[in-house]
C-alpha cells in the first residue's frame, strides 16, 4: 500500500477503473483485482461500490518480473 502515490485523487460519483496486471502465464487474470481493489480503497479512501465499470488486463511476464498499473476516473 506504501508504493503507491500518496496524491492520487478519486473523482467524485460513480467511478470507470483500469487494471493491468503483468503476472506469469500460469496466473489466472482475476486473480489479483479483488485485493488490489481493497487496498486502494483504503489507501485512498473510496468505497468499491462506487465503480460501476472496470477493465482489467493481462500481460504476460517471467517470474518475478510481475507489476500493476491502474487508473481510476469518473464515469461519464
């Protein structure tokens, strides 16, 4: 939770999230989203029942290389 931005800002209203997930091809895409997802609503204090549209990504990395992008806007 302490690597990401301390100055990331949530919109108000409904919210459109973006994931990326470089992980192993062995790893099961949404594996990962619903902990993320908790960890950035507490990071940067928002309630998940807000987001009402998400796409998720995967990309596939060696071992060991893994990482994470995300966006979070309003929705339009």
């Amino acid at each position: 939770m302490m690597l990401l931005p301390a100055n990331y800002e949530i919109p108000e209203g409904p919210l459109e999230v973006f994931y990326e997930f470089g992980i192993t091809a062995t790893s099961d895409w949404d594996n990962p989203i619903k902990q993320l997802q908790d960890i950035l609503c507490k990071r940067y204090n928002f309630d998940d029942r807000r987001i009402m549209r998400g796409t998720v990504t995967k990309k596939v990395v060696k071992k060991g290389k893994g990482y994470l992008q995300f966006s979070i806007r309003g929705m339009k």
